[in-house]
C-alpha cells in the first residue's frame, strides 16, 4: 500500500497552524565535488616551532585550522604544510605549551613560538546550536576528539566510547559480543521507570535514532552534554542527556587524501569450561541418588563412555536404541564427549576495516568525502555468520557572499548482517543457552556420520536469517550574516530508513536411522518483513553577540520542528515447495500477515541568553515551549527552562597564584526536561487485530478484533529536573587539569500504574503520572599532560563517577516486592542471609524451620540465618514492611565507574593505553530452571550441563566444597536461592584497549608524496582483572535465556596503517 507522505495531520495534532514556518529547501548533490573546490593559491609553507627560550619543539604538532590537515615537526622543530596562502591559519600545539593560532597571510616562512602552559581552555566546545569556548562553560559538558575513536577494532563507535567521560555509561546489549552488535547508552544512571530513558543524538546538528552505524574515520568530536542546563535548548528528546557528534569537514587547501584500515583477529574473552563425559556421569550419579533415584549412568553405559574416550575412532558414539531398534538411542544412552560450546563456536574470526576520505577546496566551496567499509565474521562453526556495513559521508560547504554560506551534508550506511538458526528467535545467544542443555556424552553427529538428533546442527547449517538496513540522511543548511555578529541559520533534513529480513528454515534432515535413512524436518518455512521510516525535521534560528567593555552577551531563539512516520509489513508461509526458492508465493502451508502503521510529531520554540563580564562573571538562560502528538490535545505542550550560573576567581585581579593556579571555575545551575519516550497512543483506545491460528471456520482462519481497554486523558509530560554543582580547576600552567560535578535528577510525574481493579472488569489498569525517582551521582576527571625532555612526552587521564537511583513515589500500597516501592534503590537484589552450609545432624536439629522453602533438609544443604526471630524461614507477606527473613543483600547497579588513559610519545613512536572498569557491583545468579547453569550446574530444569567450576559441590569426602549438595530434581533450588553465600562481586578492572604505533620519517615519506605515514598494532579486551566466577564475563552476567547466555564479547589483535596523501 502507497501511501502520501503528508505533514499536515501529525502538525495540526500539535497544534501549528502555519506549516509555512518550515522550509523545504531543494537538496541538490554536486557530481564533481573534486573539481568545485579547486585550491586557490596553493603553496607550501614552512617554518620552525621553538619554545620562548629557544630550544626547538620536535614532535610539535600543525593543523591547518579547520581541517584534518596536519603535521608535525621534525627533531628540529621544522615543518612543511601545503595551505592556501591567502586565507588559511595553522593551529600550532606541543603537549605542555599554550596552542596558538597564526594567519599564514602570504608568508612562505613561519618561525613560531609557543609559551609553557596549555591551552585546553581555549577550547572551543560544540553545544546545542552552537559553541563556546570551554573556559565560558557554566553547564556540565564533555568534549572527546574523535581521534580517542580511531584505528579501534571494534563493530561501533559506542564501544570507543565506554568509559571515555564521566557517567556516560556504555554496556553491551544482549546481543552480547556478536558481529555488528550494538550497545547501550545512559548519562548519569537511572532515569525513568518507564521507556528507555536513553540520551538524545544529534549528528551534525540533526537528531537520529542512534549512532551505532557511523563511521569513526568520519567523526571529528563528541559532545555528552549531562545537565538541564545544557540539554535544555533540545527539548522533548533530551531529558536525560545529549551526545552530540560532529562530523569532518573540508578546507581552502590541497586536496587531501587520507586512507585508514585495520585487519584483526577475534577471540571470545571468556568460554565457560565444560567437563568431559565421565566427569559429568559420575556427578550426575552422586546427584541422582541425593535426590533419592536410581543412577542415571549405569556401570555399562559407563564403560561405553570410558572406551568411546580412550578410542573415539573404533568406538561409535551410540547405540541402537533398545525399545526400537531401526533408530539410534536418544539422549541419556549416547556416550560421546562433545563439548558444546566449542562445537557450536569457533576458536576466533576476523574482521577488518577499510576508510578512505578526500577533502579540501577553494575560497568559495569546500568538501569532506569519506567512504567506510567495515566487516566482521562471527564465531558459530556451521552455517554462513557475518556483518558488513558501508558508510559515505558528504559535506559540502559554500560561501559565494561574505554575508552567506550554505551546506549540503549527505549521510548514507548499509548494514547486512547474516546468521543461521533463525529457529532460535534470530538470537545468536540463544546458542549459549542450547549448548547447556546438551549433555556432554549426547552425540554431535551418529555413528554413520549424519547429524545427530541431540545436536540440531542440522537446524543451524540449513537455517539463515538475513538483515539488511538502509539509511539515508540529506540536510541543506543556510546561514545568513545580514549585518556584523548577527546570523540567521535555517536547515531542513529529510531521512528515510528502510529496513528488511529474511528468515528461512530448510527441509533438513532433523535425524538419521540406523540404516541412514533420513527423517525429514517438516517445520520449514520462509517469512520475511519490511519496514520503512520517513523523517522529516527543520529548525530556524537567529543568534546575535556583542562585546562591549568587557561585557559580553549573546542571544539565540528558534523554532524546530519534527516529523516520523512509520510503515511495517510481515508475512510468512511454511512449507516451500523448493528450498531454493525462499519465498512466500512458492510454499503452500500456514500463512501470517501482519503490518502497523505509526506516525508522531514534535515541534518547539528554544532561546538562550549567554553574559559574562571578563570571563569572570559567568551566567546562562535556556529556554523550551514543546509540544507532542504523543499526549491528550489539552497536555501536549510544556514549558522547560534553565539557568546556570559561573565565577571564574582565577581571573580576579586579585588572584596572585596565577601562574600556580590558573583556572578556578565554580558552577552551578538548575533546570527541567519535559520527556515524550513513550509509546504513541497511550491516551486513545486502540483494537488489536489478528488471526486466530485455533479455530478454523470453512477452512480459512478467522480474524479478530480484540476490545479496547482503559485509557487515561491525563496523561502528560514526565519532568526531569536537575541540579548541577561544579568545579573546574587547572594547576601548574595546566599541566594538571581537573573537573568535578555533582547532581541530583528527580524525575516526576514518571508513568506508573494505577490502582487495581476488579478482574471482572476484563481490562487492564491505564498508565498514570503518578511515579518519582530521584537519582544522584558525582563525576570526577583529573588530567596530566608533560613534556619531560625534547623528544618525551606523556599524559594522563583519570575519570571516576557514581551514580545512585531511588524511588520516591510509586503506586504500590502494600509494598510488595516483585515491583517498585517507595524509598526502593535501583538495583536491590533480595535475598537470605546464609549461615553456612549444614555439616553436623546437630546443625538441622538447631536451625530455623526451613520448610516454606522445602521439606526436608540435611548435611551438605544450606542453612538461611532468620532474621525476624519467629524460628521459621519464609518470606512473611513479600512486602518492603514485612519482608520475612529476606533482607537486602547487594545492588546489581554498576557504582564508581572509572577510566584511567596513559600516553607516551618519544620520537615518531606513541603507545596509548586505556583502562576501564567498575569499582562495585554484585551479581546474584539465576536460579529458576536451567537460567542458573551456568553458575550453578545442577539447576533440576531440562538439561542442565556441568561446568568445571560447578563441580566443587559438597559430599561427604568433600565438605569444604563451595556449592551445596546437588540433586538431580528440582529439591536442587532449595539450596539455590538468592542469598549471601552465593553473591558474586562483579566488579572489574580491563583493559580495553592498547595501541602502539610508529610514525615514518617526512624524510622518507615526503619524496614520494605521502605527507604522514604511520604503522600501529592495536589490542582489545586484552586482559581482566575480577573475581567473579569464571563462567562469567563481569560486563555480560544477563541474558534473555539466563545468567552469562549471550554471545560472549571479543578479545581482538589487529594491526593497520594510516597514509595521507
């Protein structure tokens, strides 16, 4: 179905009646970009950095302003560049000096010289709409250079990006560690309990969905802005933080080549380590008879497996299965030793990396081009794993008036990802899951040589899901200067996003009798699904400044705009005539079709009024009126302001310590957020549609329209306000550089539920703004940088931040504990104190009445210490007030987040080192089912595989052993409970990345037109320190299908070159 792309319904939702304030502009993409920005008065220009004492400045580096074109000076402190004459400025900078910008205006020759000092604060800062200089800052912000994401080995900048600023806190998805797997974003912890809660992205002034598909090569900064104060001018979308992304642009200069790649090798950090066949047998036995059953492994089967381990070539792997015997036995009767894992994984797989940009111009045009390629194979033995993603970037600027300039940016990406086994829910971590419920002696593959039964390799090699995502992104931009400081700027984006997969399971062969005749899988089917989003958005804004005596004041306002709609469409029909033929039209079974479409608007009007006397006297006003289509027409628009105030004491004419302390910035500011992360149509009553698979009525499946339930039309804004308390400080001639902040977040009027209802009603209870939470948190970040001798240079970085949420209202009368509660922190993990494990019959006739949990109890079980003294054990009525003997044990919230960056230059070679990690964090693991087996082994639930650290379990030779008495049944849980005893300190410290590289000689390279050359060797994930069980990574201990289940993170060795020319 074709539908008209139209603003006006979502518009006039929100209330705008003049659809004339937003602006087309025609996006008109030049074919020639090389040949518009031809350079004018291109030469080379050289010179000499020196020190103001006059030692030469080796290593020094210089950038033609406003471009990517640098270079560094020699052991003697000169240089060559090639710039435009005429109106190009080189950005002179050496670790430990103050950074000076110097107009070339004509010269052939430059000799500078730098001060003792640094010139960090002289750094220009991107914020919203606009930037500032970082020493004018009064809000809480964080500039990183996109140079902190290069020559990385990793699928997505967010992972560059873990740990690289204070509480910008960064976690793998449940995707885990696999090809293209993306991450998790979050400024300043906890910030609703409803909707994602995630931060707000912006590229190149443009909002997006996420970041996960830009290129690094591509990026020239990253902004977090953290407070109200700084997030304010954004509106509805930035309640809890901004990441701002900044791209490259070109420059008046010598067209510049630039080419960047990367080759590596992967290998997952952590596998857990499963037994072999006979170790498994032999503790499945001991677990059989605790839980009062006959053996599971008899002495012959025993024998079976012991002679199939000592000769797996003259020993087959099964059976005959007794009962039948023209099939092969199933399960417990086999006697192979597969470890699973490692038959479902590979030891490692590669990846690589390929960008390649050009840019440069004239006076009048100017251009960046980058392309990107990137590609990353996956660990799964059988079947066809992989991820690519193509990447072009197009900025194009130009300025035919002093008085005009305009741009033209075109973002484009491709992702494909393949994988087998859809079967599994797409979910490659569902591997994990399947490998422990395989008992080691069940065989991979039957006797004959045919896939086993017990193994469904058979579903992984004949099944196949393909992804693929397309995106592209075209912004023209205007701005106008009509008079001296007073700009107009207008843009407009257009974004289309289209999106489709593919799954299929084969016919295949779902097992093999003795004879090798094949038993076919006869649930194949194909189903595919489509999706497309069309983003519309423009802003329009004026800003003026002016300085007058010391006195400086700017203003900006504007107005923004956003439209999103919608289309998906899924089929999906089983039984395909041909397995070559995967598609819909060409299968003859069941058959489901579904599709949705949705649409929402945004649209705001933003100010801010920056002063400040001297770049002393510091203050700051943001202002935003938004409205939504996603609430009631009478609560769809609020007003969010903020105000943030700094006192610069170092610049006091008083302040005689200058050149000991030579910045000392006190901040504050306090402001509110209005968040619209919420689904569309919460406040109208919708109907589900569908088809009934039960009931077939003249041999066709019915459709169905479900009745509407309950709806609120009070629903409005949640409101995140902030308060922001800061300190910036630099010391001997900012060397030593340090931040501080600190900040509490309360977010009101959060959706909650409502107060219960009679079940004969037949609906459920609508959403309410009837919940709080409060978090609160401080980031710390201390930087060195020195210069110990001509050639030696070094610098580091500490960050530390914490964060802590709590729950100041909610909807839960009694108190009860499976949802939230008043006064509740986020993250609280209940559970028994343990007193230890019962060794002595006197230990079970002294102890508490253990039998709401199970009924009998004896040595080897565990003893839970009670705590309200009633002689019982239970869990009292499960409430906040009457909790039983369940307590708070630990909080699985990650606390005192840190990062530490050293590096070293000497000569041409630089090594730069980065330690991330979490100071405290618990883990308690699973324990229903087999989500535990992991941790626990013996888990009563389908399936349970053994691993070597759960084979330290109590017997009677045994009873220092960690883990409790084992059972084969579900008796096992009673021992399994959340507990002290079995808390697992999370915390880590890794090594996330080391990079060494050697840059050539420009006496080498420049001969032969390379003007920069260097090699470097790169490694990620290369060791963790943590004391948490070894089955676990400390950064992956969830999963959908239990505790450690994903897709287990990369260990990566790379190595690549980067060559400009």
């Amino acid at each position: 179905m074709k539908r008209k792309c139209s603003f006006k319904f979502p518009i006039r939702e929100i209330g705008l009646k003049h659809e004339a304030l937003l602006l087309r502009m025609v996006l008109v993409l030049a074919s020639a970009f090389l040949t518009m920005g031809v350079a004018q008065g291109q030469a080379l220009v050289s010179g000499v950095v020196r020190a103001v004492e006059g030692q030469p400045l080796p290593g020094a580096s210089i950038s033609v302003a406003g471009t990517d074109r640098q270079t560094r000076a020699d052991s003697d402190g000169h240089f060559r560049i090639t710039t435009n004459q005429a109106t190009d400025s080189l950005v002179v900078s050496f670790v430990g000096y103050v950074s000076k910008t110097i107009p070339i205006g004509g010269a052939t020759y430059l000799e500078i010289t730098l001060e003792a000092g640094s010139g960090q604060l002289d750094e220009v800062i991107v914020v919203g709409y606009g930037t500032q200089k970082k020493i004018n800052l009064t809000g809480s912000v964080a500039q990183m250079d996109g140079e902190i994401l290069q020559n990385r080995a990793v699928s997505n900048i967010g992972q560059a990006l873990q740990g690289a600023a204070g509480n910008l806190n960064i976690s793998p998805s449940g995707e885990g560690g696999g090809p293209g797997a993306v991450v998790n974003y979050n400024i300043r912890g906890a910030t609703t309990l409803s909707g994602s809660g995630s931060p707000f992205f912006v590229v190149d002034g443009v909002p997006v969905e996420n970041i996960n598909h830009l290129n690094a090569a591509d990026i020239q900064s990253v902004t977090v802005l953290k407070d109200a104060a700084s997030s304010t001018i954004y509106g509805a979308r930035a309640a809890y933080g901004v990441i701002l992304i900044t791209t490259k642009t070109g420059s008046a200069a010598k067209t510049i080549i630039s080419y960047r790649n990367n080759f590596g090798f992967n290998e997952a950090t952590r596998i857990p380590d499963q037994v072999n066949s006979l170790e498994f047998a032999e503790a499945y036995n001991i677990a059989s008879l605790n839980a009062g059953q006959s053996p599971m492994f008899t002495a012959e089967h025993i024998d079976r497996i012991r002679a199939y381990m000592a000769d797996p070539i003259n020993t087959p792997s099964n059976i005959p299965n007794p009962n039948n015997p023209d099939f092969w036995s199933y399960a417990t009767l086999e006697n192979d030793n597969v470890d699973w894992i490692r038959a479902i994984f590979k030891p490692g797989t590669e990846n690589q990396k390929h960008d390649l940009s050009v840019s440069g111009g004239g006076e009048k045009v100017t251009y960046y081009v980058g392309l990107g390629r990137f590609n990353e194979g996956g660990l799964l033995r059988y079947g066809d794993e992989k991820f690519n993603r193509w990447t072009v970037t197009n900025n194009l600027t130009f300025k035919p008036l002093k008085w005009l300039r305009g741009d033209i940016r075109l973002r484009y990406h491709r992702e494909n990802k393949n994988i087998p086994s859809p079967g599994h829910n797409n979910n490659i971590g569902n591997w994990m899951h399947f490998a422990s419920t395989r008992f080691p002696n069940w065989a991979l593959k039957d006797p004959n040589g045919n896939w086993a039964l017990t193994s469904e390799m058979g579903r992984q090699w004949e099944g196949r899901g393909i992804f693929r995502d397309d995106m592209l992104n075209l912004t023209g931009a205007l701005e106008l200067e009509p008079i001296r400081d007073w700009k107009i700027n207008m843009d407009y984006t257009y974004r289309l996003t289209n999106a489709k997969s593919s799954s299929q399971i084969k016919p295949f062969a779902w097992e093999h009798t003795v004879a090798g005749e094949p038993i076919m899988n006869v649930n194949n089917f194909y189903a595919t699904d489509m999706s497309q989003q069309l983003y519309n958005t423009g802003n329009i804004y004026t800003s003026y400044q002016r300085v007058v005596g010391g006195h400086f004041i700017g203003a900006m306002t504007g107005f923004q705009l956003e439209l999103t709609e919608f289309d998906y469409l899924y089929g999906m029909k089983r039984d395909l005539i041909s397995p070559n033929l995967p598609s819909i039209g060409v299968a003859t079974g069941d058959s489901d079709t579904r599709d949705q479409l949705t649409h929402w608007a945004n649209m705001g009007f933003f100010g801010r009024l920056n002063y400040n006397f001297n770049e002393t006297y510091l203050a700051e006003v943001n202002f935003r009126y938004d409205g939504t289509s996603k609430f009631p027409s009478d609560r769809r628009f609020g007003f969010f302001p903020s105000i943030s105030l700094g006192y610069n004491i170092a610049n006091e004419n008083f302040w005689s310590i200058k050149d000991k302390v030579g910045l000392l910035k006190l901040r504050a500011s306090y402001g509110s957020l209005g968040n619209q992360d919420v689904p569309n149509y919460l406040y109208l009553n919708t109907m589900g549609i569908g088809t009934r698979y039960a009931y077939i009525l003249g041999n066709e499946l019915p459709n169905y329209l479900a009745a509407p339930g309950l709806v609120s039309q009070n629903l409005t804004w949640e409101t995140a306000t902030t308060i922001n308390l800061g300190v910036d400080a630099a010391f001997l001639q900012n060397r030593l550089t340090t931040s501080l902040d600190w900040y509490t977040r309360t977010t009101t009027n959060m959706f909650g539920p409502a107060n219960a209802l009679p079940a004969s009603l037949g609906a459920a209870v609508p959403l309410l703004n009837n919940a709080d939470l409060q978090t609160k948190g401080f980031e710390l970040a201390i930087g060195w940088n020195d210069r110990v001798q001509e050639q030696f240079a070094y610098r580091v970085q500490l960050i530390l931040s914490d964060n802590v949420g709590k729950v100041i209202r909610y909807n839960n009368p009694t108190g009860i504990l499976s949802t939230y509660y008043e006064g509740q922190r986020i993250g609280e993990i209940w559970g028994y104190e343990t007193e230890g494990i019962i060794q002595q019959d006197a230990d079970v006739e002294r102890m508490a009445d253990q039998s709401y949990i199970w009924g009998t109890w004896g040595l080897g079980d565990m003893m839970y210490k009670d705590q309200n003294g009633d002689g019982k054990i239970d869990i009292g009525d499960n409430t906040h007030a009457n909790p039983g003997d369940l307590k708070v044990i630990g909080n699985s919230s990650s606390r005192y987040n840190f990062s530490t960056r050293l590096g070293v230059t000497w000569k041409s070679f630089d090594v730069d080192l980065f330690i991330q990690g979490v100071m405290k964090r618990d883990f308690s693991p699973a324990y229903h089912g087999n989500a535990g087996v992991f941790y626990w082994g013996f888990t009563g639930g389908y399936g349970s595989n053994l691993y070597r650290e759960t084979l330290d379990f109590w017997t009677p030779s045994n009873t220092d052993a960690f883990l409790p008495k084992p059972y084969n049944s579900g008796e096992v849980r009673k021992n399994q409970q959340s507990q002290t005893r079995y808390l697992e300190n999370a915390a880590y410290a890794r090594l996330k990345n080391i990079q060494i590289g050697y840059t050539l000689p420009a006496s080498l390279t420049n001969p032969i037109s390379i003007t920069n050359l260097r090699l470097f060797v790169s490694g990620e994930n290369l060791y963790t320190l943590s004391s948490i069980q070894k089955n676990f990574d400390p950064e992956l201990t969830g999963g959908s299908w239990g505790s450690g289940k994903v897709y287990p993170l990369m260990r990566t060795f790379s190595f690549g070159v980067n060559v400009d020319f």
